[in-house]
C-alpha cells in the first residue's frame, strides 16, 4: 500500500496502480478517454491531466496525466488545481471542434460518457464557429451501426478489437487530424466481440444497431439483474425493457465472470423475446398440430388437472434451458422416479463425468479472472471460441500476457499497456490445442493436433502419463504423438497455473477421462492449476446435479405405452432426439402438456400448451460451467403491456397444476418458497439459496428499483387503452419494484445492480462507482454461490484408453459447436439469423475429392438418426474417415453411430439440411 496526498487529503491505495485507477477506486472524479479499466493506460486523449507536486514544499508543482502517473508512496497531487481544471476543460473543447451538435439525436445521448466528462469539466460553450469535417459511415454488419463524425480519437475501440479481442478487420486510417476508425471496406465486423464497441466507444461511433429499431433512452428502460441464457458461461447481464419488449442488453460487470464484456451471441441474440408469434395464452389442440383454440387460464388448468388425475402414468421431461426452480417443480409435479432432465443418455453421461471431476480432480474450476491468470494452457477436444465464447476471451488473454517479472525487472507498470505491449512482441504463453477443427485460438497456439476424438482422448492419456508415470501408458501411439504429448506435459509442469480446458462438444466421454487424468497428475504436483469443463446450455450443470432419467428413457416409457401423460418443460425434443422416435414416442400418450414460451414442433403437437416466461418475464436459477447458482430477476410483468397476456414461469404453472391435485388446492407460491424446496430437496443444490437476497431484502427500508429515477411516460405508455394509469405491478418474488420508487444509488453496496447510474456518471463506466476498486469486485460481493469445489477422496485414474482412430467404408461424424445458431432459442433472433454463416460439412481433401466435392458441391451424410445434406468444405488438415456437421442442424445423436457419405441431395423426405439457417 501507499499514501498519497490528493488536494490536502491523505489515502491509502494500491501502490502498483496508476493515480487515475487509484483516484477513481477512492471515489473521486477524474476525466478520461482513452484509458479502460481492462485495457491499461496509453495516454492518448490528454484529459485526465492533475498538478503532481515533487514534495511537501514544492507550491509550482506540473501537469502530468494521471493515466501514465504511478500512484507511488508520498505522491502529491491537485485534482481540483485552476490550471489543471482549464487544462481538462480545454481539452474536451479541442476534442468537440469537430463533434457534431447531435446530442438530442445521437443514440448514446444519456448514456454517453463524452457527455459524462463535458459537464465533470465544465465545458458548456462552442467557440468554434467554422465547418466541421465529416465522415463517411460505414455498414458494419447486423449487429454495429457506425457514425464515424462523433469520433474523438481515443484509440479504445482499436485497442479492444484488434489487442484485446485479436479482431484483424478494424483498423485506423490516416494521421494527425484526418484519422478514421473502420475497415478497409464496408462488410460485417468479423469479432465475435464486436458489439462491445457499443460499450467501449465513450462517444457515439458505435452504437447497438438492434436497439436502433426501437430506440429508447436509457433513462426510460426498465432493468433487472439477468443471466445469458445462450450458453453455460453464465455473463451477467442488464436486459433494459420498454412496451412490454426487451430494447437492449448491456453487459452487468461481475468481476468473477465477465468483467467488462460481453460476446455478440450473448448481446444480440435477445430477439426470442420480442417475437410476434410467441404462445401468450394457454391453447389446447384436438389432434396433434391441429389448429389451437385460446383458453382462459382456469378452464385449462382445470382440464389439465382432471387429465392428470385420470391419467394411468404421468411422466416429466425437463429442460437444461429452463430454471432449477422450474425443473424442481415438474419434478414435485410427476415424482422424481417419473422424471426426464430431456437430455440424450450420451450428454447425460458425460454431464454426470463433468460434475464427477470438478470434485474430485484435485483441481478447481477456476473463474473467468483466474483463468487470466494461468500461463499455460491445453485445450482438449473443445473450440471456446465457439462454445463458451467468453471463456475463448479470456484465454487469449491468458495466453498473450507478458510473465510479470519480465516487465518488473525493467520497471515498466502492468498498467502501462503500450510499453508491455511493446516489451511482449510476439511472445505467446504455452497453449495447446487438440481439436479435429481450425480455431480462432490457433493463431496464437503451438500448431494444432487435429485429431479424431478418439485420438484426442489418446493423447490427453499420453500427457497424464508424461506428467506422473503411475497415469495408465498408452499403447501403441505414434511416435509424432508422443513427442507432442511429452512437449505438452512437459510445459504444463514448468507452469505455475497450468489449466486444462475440456468438455462435451465432441460427445466424447473417454476425452473427458483423459482430462481428468491430466488435472490429477498435476494435482498431485501440487500445482495451482484448474480443470474447466464446458458445457453446452445455461443450466446444463444444474439440471445435471439435480439429477433424472435421459431423454432416451422417456420416449421408451412413452413408445411402449407405460406412460400415458407427459408434460415437457421448455424443450424442443426434435432437436435431441431423430424425428421418427419422437412422433413415435408422442403419438402414444393421451395427453401432452407442452409449457414454452416459443412456438417449437414440440409446442405444435401439445394437447395443452401453456405460454412460459423467458428469462426478461420470470426470475429463477441457473448454474454455469464453473458450478457457479445465479439468480435472473424478471425485467418485466408481461401482462402490464399486454393485457390479454397469460404468461408466468414454468414453475408458477408446475405448481398451479400441482396444487389442482390437491384437496384442498394450495395457495400461491414464491419464489422464495420454490427455491428453498429445490435446496432441501437436492442436496447437491443446498446453497442456492444463498446466490441472492431474498424478496425482503431492503436498503434504507426500500426496495430496489428497476427504473432509472429520471423514468418517464408512465401514464402515456397505456394510453391507448386508457388515460387512467393503473397500479404499478406489485412482486411478492424479489427485492425489485417496477417503479423508479426504490433505491438505485451506489453508495450503499449491493449485490444485484439492475444498471449502471451513479450521479455524474451515466455511461458503462458508472461500474466503476460499484466495485471496491476499478476493476475489481462488487462492494456487495460478487453475484452466485459456487457449488462444485474439489472434495477430498481417493480419484483413480481412467483406464478405459481407445483404440487408435482408423478410417473405414463408413464415417463417423461429430457435431461442431456454432456461436451462431448454434443455439436454438438465439437462433430466432433476426441479427443473429443475418450473422449466421451458411452451414456446410467439413472433410478431409481427400475424402472430399473421392466425393466430387473439392469445389464445395452439396454432399448428404446418412446415419441411423437423421440425415443432412450440405455443401462440403474441405479442410487440409481434417482427419479422413470423420464428417463435421455443425450444431442445430440436426440432434447430435446422429453421431453416435457410423454414417455413409453420397455427393449429391439425400432422398430421406423432410430430412435434408439444404435451407437449413
């Protein structure tokens, strides 16, 4: 720690920052730009200017920058100098010179931190009187619309694309004070980080394009605390809500998990929520895809009751998309011996394999900010890139930060970005990469293994062999093989953070066997390493431990007519399992009890279908890839915009349903109550309670608000309907009010911060009023409880090693994770449908060619589940004899089993992937 003096006051603060991060942690204001809590100090824009003084008796002092000032022990420093505040305020006036007079119609306007630092400096006139220059804007992409005559040329959106993010296509062009920010031509940016520049600009260059078709002021959305749905990473989010649609999603700063950023999958792929054809009432069909007939909420669970009641057998199929409470409640509905978790038996089992490992690998998961801070890495039949996207960011920069002892010996500051990246060249942390598929990361990683999954597996054995010999050997690996393995093994020791990174993409339980050997062998060092297992949907981990019966066991039940019920939560069967087992399976039972909140070929063949809350409509639980519980708060009541609206939680109608069984029915239930029964229920899951407050948490005797306090139009929005303003919806479930009435300050910590808004700062950059340093974390504690932690025990290594992977007349395909439709609920979000690539199947250029299809022809992939038909894309490196079709074109069970190649379109009806998105 050091004292600094700053404006007559004496403070303690972290001796290795610089006086600006160090101000900014004590809670006063400093004017910035160009520097970024994430990104380091490059001294670019000039305003973060103070008067340092070289002692207690120097009185003329100098203007120095604070961003590239260390905040060394005995500093002396005016923040509030007279020189030093003209310096500031001149600075913002140069930078205007050229900014247009837009602010009434710029899209950051109230959300802006130009804005923000104009009034910290006090600049409030234009001098300037002659023309302004101007732009031409460029198309970006879905995603990014682009202003370039608001630009002030801090260098943030560079430093974040191209250094940070490792984007190659946005760059700066020109010098002095003609410079342009953009491509070298117009097309869509190709970061899968892209739409963080919304956040990362301080001005209006880059704005959220989504949100400009239904533009609202920050101001005048309604916000809670979110969860991502789109994958299991579990970022923190702040969906902002208006009419009754979501309008935009910022990223919610967790300093565990995704800090400042978010990736575009998560950003964008909102629009689910907002479609026009979702199910807002409680329908019933005669005949399975008939045409559906409205109900009012009491007759259909009056029917739906009096089917269970009669029914002979009633089974539940759950959904590793829907909440732990809502899982938990169908679960109560159906018993839990009657209970599916909806997932095939293969993810199931290597689920169950995951979970099994985390505790008792001798390694722990670490969060996305350790995984920072480990320099060396192996990834192991996994593209992060692709299925945990924010997880692939953090290991970049894992892998290009500079060992600090390097820039400690030349004193150079970790927080001095240009000079380390200087210093850094084109040194790369060891990373190594075992994937049968090119990556993003393979720029920066030794070269890639592209192996089959078995061979995969075979080398993960061959590393945890090198690395402890009482690790089962391999027999009979190829000498190419070995040599890498050896070089694997032998980096991960000399690491002090060795990680190794795995998961179920690949379906592949034998490649997470071999995963496991390797952290138990470098456990057994007694390395601070991590073992991090990805997994595919947001509550894959929680669905997991809560525990069920597979997907397969249910059609069994349903195909051979020992159930004559079923009611299935929040998932599309026809994308898990083949289509012909599932109309089969359906075709059986009596009664279907669908509860979604999308129209799926699941809903289409329902008896009873009831129109479910997506996570901006219902609050709940969902445990992420690092055993992390996190709760998701209703943005929105959706029947205050929409009346006729008959939309709840899963688990408000699994227990309606359920107490209908009852004599006497039940009362009303909470979220509260939910939660705590699926605790004591699942030991597994004993401490979810404890990832939020609950509902009678208060601040200064208030709730928390949802709104902004300079909220507005109340009264106008309904006015349509009615002149007289109704009573704001009432919640019994949370802290949270749907008012502006409530606490929403930053002064007293918290956990759950539904926006970012302190006074004087209206930008991204307001976290920073709500952490316990800049960059570090919440005052209040970080948001969730961790759940899965190493155990001590006895752990055996794996055994069960493959044989090599040989081709044959048959392929064996696997199914390659997509950030881009990838996911099925994300998938119906239209910027994300125009950002999807078309889907093609990868081959080796020699299987390519025997088929005729070395020039991209369409080729058909048939097994016993399903069969696709896409164009080829030969890869020169792609292991022969194996087929990579992309996720969500067809159930991944396809390949579980041989298939068969044919150039040409397949003749299975309905079965082709020629149009497929």
């Amino acid at each position: 720690m050091a004292t600094i003096h700053v404006d007559g006051q004496n403070y303690q603060v972290n001796g290795a920052d610089n006086l600006l991060k160090a101000c900014l942690s004590l809670g006063l204001d400093i004017p910035y730009f160009c520097w970024h809590p994430a990104m380091g100090s490059v001294g670019a824009c000039r305003q973060c200017a103070v008067r340092q003084y070289k002692g207690a008796d120097d009185t003329r002092g100098a203007l120095v920058m604070s961003c590239m000032t260390p905040a060394a022990d005995g500093t002396r420093i005016d923040i509030e100098d007279e020189e030093a505040r003209a310096f500031r305020a001149s600075v913002v006036e140069w930078l205007m010179i050229n900014h247009p007079h837009d602010c009434p119609v710029c899209e950051e306007g109230g959300h802006c931190h130009l804005q923000d630092m104009t009034v910290m400096t006090g600049h409030d006139r234009r001098r300037y009187r002659f023309r302004k220059r101007t732009r031409r804007n460029q198309y970006l992409g879905p995603f990014i619309a682009h202003e370039m005559n608001r630009c002030i040329t801090c260098y943030r959106c560079v430093r974040f694309y191209n250094d940070y993010a490792g984007g190659e296509d946005l760059g700066v062009f020109g010098t002095r004070d003609n410079v342009y920010f953009g491509r070298h031509q117009e097309g869509t940016l190709e970061s899968r980080f892209a739409g963080n520049l919304t956040e990362v600009c301080p001005t209006g260059v880059f704005t959220d394009q989504s949100h400009s078709e239904q533009y609202t002021r920050k101001w005048d959305l309604q916000f809670a605390p979110g969860i991502c749905h789109q994958c299991a990473v579990g970022c923190n989010i702040s969906p902002g809500e208006r009419y009754g649609d979501i309008r935009r999603i910022e990223n919610r700063y967790h300093g565990e998990v995704n800090g400042y950023f978010l990736c575009d999958l998560g950003r964008f792929g909102y629009g689910y929520v907002n479609r026009a054809d979702r199910p807002r009432l409680p329908e019933w069909r005669e005949a399975p895809g008939g045409a559906a007939v409205a109900l009012e909420v009491d007759t259909a669970l009056a029917r739906i009751g009096d089917a269970l009641r009669h029914a002979r057998r009633v089974i539940g199929i759950g959904s590793p998309r829907a909440s732990l409470e809502s899982n938990h409640q169908l679960q109560e509905l159906v018993g839990r011996d009657h209970f599916s978790t909806g997932m095939d038996a293969l993810e199931q089992r290597c689920l169950g394999l995951m979970d099994d490992l985390s505790r008792t690998c001798g390694l722990p998961a670490p969060t996305l900010r350790e995984v920072e801070q480990h320099d060396a890495v192996l990834i192991l039949g996994e593209d992060p890139m692709e299925s945990a996207a924010r997880l692939g960011l953090a290991i970049r920069q894992a892998v290009i930060a500079l060992p600090s002892e390097r820039a400690a010996a030349l004193g150079i500051p970790e927080w001095n970005a240009e000079a380390l990246k200087t210093l850094a060249q084109d040194h790369r942390q060891p990373l190594f990469i075992a994937y049968p598929a090119s990556t993003e990361l393979d720029a920066l990683a030794r070269p890639r293994l592209a192996l089959a999954p078995d061979d995969i597996a075979r080398f993960g054995f061959a590393v945890a062999h090198a690395i402890d010999p009482a690790a089962p050997p391999v027999p009979g690996l190829a000498p190419e093989l070995q040599d890498r393995a050896t070089e694997t093994a032998h980096a991960l020791m000399a690491a002090r953070r060795p990680l190794v990174v795995s998961g179920g993409s690949l379906g592949s339980p034998a490649i997470l066997d071999a995963a496991g050997n390797i952290a138990r062998a470098l456990a057994r060092r007694a390395c601070q390493g991590g073992l991090l297992l990805v997994r595919r949907e947001a509550n894959s981990t929680g669905l997991s431990l809560m525990g069920g019966q597979p997907l397969d066991w249910a059609l069994e039940q349903m195909a051979s007519g020992q159930a004559d019920t079923v009611v299935i939560l929040e998932n599309d069967l026809y994308q898990r399992l083949p289509e012909a087992r599932v109309d089969a399976a359906l075709e059986r039972v009596d009664t279907r009890v669908v509860l979604d909140h999308q129209r799926t070929r699941t809903l289409e063949q329902a008896t009873f279908a009831l129109p479910a809350a997506t996570f901006a409509e219902g609050d709940g639980t969902l445990v992420s890839l690092e055993g992390r519980a996190q709760r998701f708060f209703q943005v929105f009541e959706p029947g205050y915009m929409r009346p006729e609206a008959r939309i709840h939680e899963s688990w408000r109608w699994l227990h309606r349903l359920a107490a209908n069984r009852q004599a006497p029915p039940a009362g009303e239930v909470t979220l509260d109550q939910v939660t705590a029964a699926c605790a004591a229920a699942h030991p597994a899951l004993a401490a979810i309670p404890g990832a939020a407050p609950g509902a009678d948490y208060r601040i200064e005797g208030l709730r928390l608000a949802r709104e902004p306090h300079r909220y507005s139009g109340r009264t106008a929005m309904r006015a349509n309907r009615s002149v007289s303003e109704p009573r704001s919806p009432q919640d019994p479930d949370t802290a949270f009010a749907f008012s502006m009435e409530g606490y929403s300050g930053s002064h007293r910590p918290r956990q759950q911060v539904p926006f970012a808004w302190a006074p004087g700062w209206n930008s991204p950059q307001a976290w920073n009023k709500f952490t316990d340093e800049v960059g570090g974390h919440l005052r209040g504690g970080d948001p969730g409880v961790r759940l899965l932690v190493p155990v001590p025990g006895s752990y055996h290594y794996g055994t069960a090693i493959p044989t090599a992977f040989a081709p044959r007349s048959n392929y064996r395909a696997v199914i390659l994770p997509r950030l881009f439709g990838g996911e099925e609920t994300s998938a119906l979000a239209e910027p994300i449908r125009q950002r999807m690539e078309r889907p093609h199947l990868v081959l080796a250029a020699a299987d390519a060619e025997r088929l005729g299809a070395t020039l991209g022809g369409l080729v058909t992939v048939a097994g016993e589940t399903g069969c696709v038909t896409l164009p080829a894309r030969p890869e020169p490196d792609w292991p022969e004899g194996l087929v990579g079709i992309p996720a969500g074109i067809v159930p991944a069970t396809i390949a579980q089993a041989p298939v068969t190649l044919a150039a040409g379109p397949g003749s299975t009806p309905g079965q082709t992937g020629e149009e497929a998105p």
